[in-house]
C-alpha cells in the first residue's frame, strides 16, 4: 500500500512514522509512506499556503491551489487513490472505516489547519472527510498519525503474530481483558489466583467475562442492547 500526506509541517509527521510497528511495516516494504510538503506546490516567492477569508473574519483560510497542485501531481493514471481530508466535520473514524481504508491501494491524506480550508478542496478535490474524534486540533496532522497507524496496522505482515491478536478482540466489538505480568504481588496487590493456576479453560472464561463486563460498564455502546451502536458505518 501506498499513503501519501500532505502538510504544512512534514516533520511533525516525518518521525512518528520512525518507530516501532509503522517503521518496522516500511522496513518490510508492506506500505511505502511519503510526506509531502505543501508549500512544494505553490508558485509564488513567499510559498504562500493561505489567505483572508472572503466575506471577513478572524483567521486565514488555505488556499485552494497548492492542494489541486499536490493531489494532481501525486495521482497517477490508472491508480489515482483516495484523497482523505482530515477534518472535524468528516465523517468519524472508526474500526469499520479503517478497515475499508486498508483495503485501498493507496491513500492521499491531506492535512488541513484548525482555521479552515478552502471550501473547493473538500467539495473538488477530497473524496472524503474523515474526523478522528469530537475534540479541537491545531491541524491535521495529529489525525494523519492517527489514521495511519491504525490503517498500516491492518497491513498483511504489518504485525509480528504476537501483536496479530491484540487487534481482534476490539474488531469483535469487545474491550480487553486485564492483562498482568509479574510479579504476582506487587504492593500487596494480588493478580488473580485464576491466572496463576494453569487451567487454560478456566483463564479463557475469566477473560470473556472480564471483556463482556468491561465493555458492559464503560462501553455500553458498544454492545447490541447499549442502544447508540458505534459500529455503524
Ligand atoms: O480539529 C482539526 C483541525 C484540523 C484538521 C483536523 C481536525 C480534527 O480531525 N479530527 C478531529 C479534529
């Protein structure tokens, strides 16, 4: 797969993809992740990215051509992707819209500032708007970390076959059962007997019956009786 981002400040994203599962994914050539800079595409001395909002107000706006530029110079014939704007008014992000956005050949992922981008790029140029969640970001490029990480970790041969087991239980629309290491005292705080006794049959239970409590009290909305099902899409 192929993701490219573009932003106003590549090295903000540049490193978060460095490290660890997402870096390990690259090494392995299961996805190839380019960070473009914005300004790379405009065609005035000083670079310029935005400007005043028509109509007056506070703030700037971008502007719509470097955008047009980028994603039209990014796109190829044959396999033009998809260009995702991360915005607070796109649609939600979540497990279900990750996984269609894995199944892509490629993404474009264009991050936006907090002030606002021009209304000709999301209506032209995006061919969808994607939020990561109900709460104010500075721009984009928090929500691009964000979206692909979560998309390359769906990646055949993204994860190492410890890590492939995590992602399952909350694709299964459950939370996750409590996890312990040793010591078995720490501070006099006890892990449960069940998980020291060697009886497999006995630790699967206890864990189901932890993930459906859990995800009964914290997540109600999860579960089919929650009412407000957050795995719609
Ligand atoms: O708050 C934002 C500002 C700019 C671009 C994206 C966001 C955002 O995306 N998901 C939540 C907030």
């Amino acid at each position: 797969m192929r993701i490219d981002v573009v932003t106003i400040f590549p090295p903000l994203l540049a490193g978060a993809f460095e490290h660890s599962i997402i870096k390990r994914a690259r090494d392995r050539g299961v996805v190839d992740i380019r960070v473009h800079d914005l300004r790379d595409y405009t065609d005035d001395r000083h670079r310029t990215v935005d400007d005043y909002p028509y109509g007056g107000g506070a703030g700037m706006v971008m502007k719509p051509e470097p955008w047009f530029r980028a994603v039209e110079s990014l796109r190829v014939r044959g396999n033009p992707g998809r260009a995702v704007l991360l915005t607070p008014q796109g649609k939600r992000l979540e497990q279900r819209l990750v996984q269609r956005l894995a199944t892509e050949d490629r993404l474009i992922v264009l991050c936006g500032r907090y002030e606002g981008v021009d209304e000709r790029v999301r209506e032209y140029l995006a061919d969808e708007e994607i939020s990561i969640g109900d709460y104010v970001l500075s721009g984009g490029e928090p929500a691009a970390v964000v979206l692909v990480d979560a998309v390359v970790r769906l990646q055949p041969r993204a994860l190492g076959s410890a890590e492939s087991t995590v992602e399952e239980s909350f694709a299964e629309g459950l939370l996750e059962y409590p996890q312990y290491t040793r010591p078995p005292e720490f501070r006099g705080w006890r892990v449960p007997d069940v998980l020291l006794s060697g009886d497999h049959g006995a630790v699967d239970r206890w864990r189901r019956g932890q993930q459906q409590e859990r995800t009964r009290e914290r997540r109600p909305d999860m579960l089919e009786d929650g009412g407000g099902s957050s795995q719609q899409s």
